[in-house]
C-alpha cells in the first residue's frame, strides 16, 4: 500500500511578498501621517 499523494505544487502565499510592492505608495503615506501626528502632539503639548 501507499501513501496517498497529497504532493501540491502550490505554495503558501507570503505576506511579505504581497507587501513589498505596495511600499513606493504606503511608506511616503505612512511618514507623512506620523509627522502630522507627532507635530500636533509637539503642539498640543505646548
């Protein structure tokens, strides 16, 4: 008797694969949100 073939050629999908070609759009988006938060809370602190 053997095993049944359970062999598929499809692999995982990796998160990070799916991220890095979104990075030239989400990190300028990401910083500017981070600097308008860290100056309004430099602002508000003063």
């Amino acid at each position: 008797m053997s095993a049944p073939d359970n062999h598929t050629d499809h692999q995982a999908a990796d998160p990070v694969d799916e991220i890095v070609p979104m990075m030239p759009i989400v990190l300028p988006i990401v910083g500017g949100v981070l600097m308008f938060l860290l100056a309004f809370i430099a602002v508000s602190m003063a």
